[in-house]
C-alpha cells in the first residue's frame, strides 16, 4: 500500500463524515456539538469535532474529489 492509496483512504473517510446529516443520525445518538461543550475533550469529543470539521469543508472536499476523479483517470 503506497502513500497514495492511504491519502485517497483518508479522503474517502473524510467524505463519509461530511455527509452525515446532524438531525437525522448524530443527533438521536448523542453525537451533537453540544455534547462536548462542556470543555472536557475525550475520544468521542475530538471523532464530533473531526465529523463537524468535515462538514464544514465540504467545498475543499469537492476539489480534493475533482483532483483525485482527475489523476486517477489519466494514471489509469
């Protein structure tokens, strides 16, 4: 497995999370923003912030996605 493998690995993990609909699925399972606002950082607060932070760079994603679709096309 090289490196870029591992970097479209991560990018698909990164897609994954910023999809997920905060109402419909974080929320009924408790894995909301305010779950973590009472300044103590754990495990799951840093996996929320990373989901939320996904979320939020959806628009970098895309590209990251365009450029990924590109050279995968033209290495083969």
């Amino acid at each position: 497995m090289g490196l870029w493998t591992l970097l479209q690995g991560f990018l698909l993990l990164a897609n994954a999370f910023a999809v997920l609909n905060e109402d419909r699925f974080l929320g009924p399972r408790g894995w909301t923003l305010l779950q973590i606002q009472g300044g103590k950082t754990t495990l799951k607060g840093q996996i929320i912030g990373f989901i939320h932070a996904c979320q939020y760079f959806r628009l970098p994603l895309i590209v990251l996605n365009i450029i990924t679709i590109a050279v995968k096309l033209i290495s083969g």
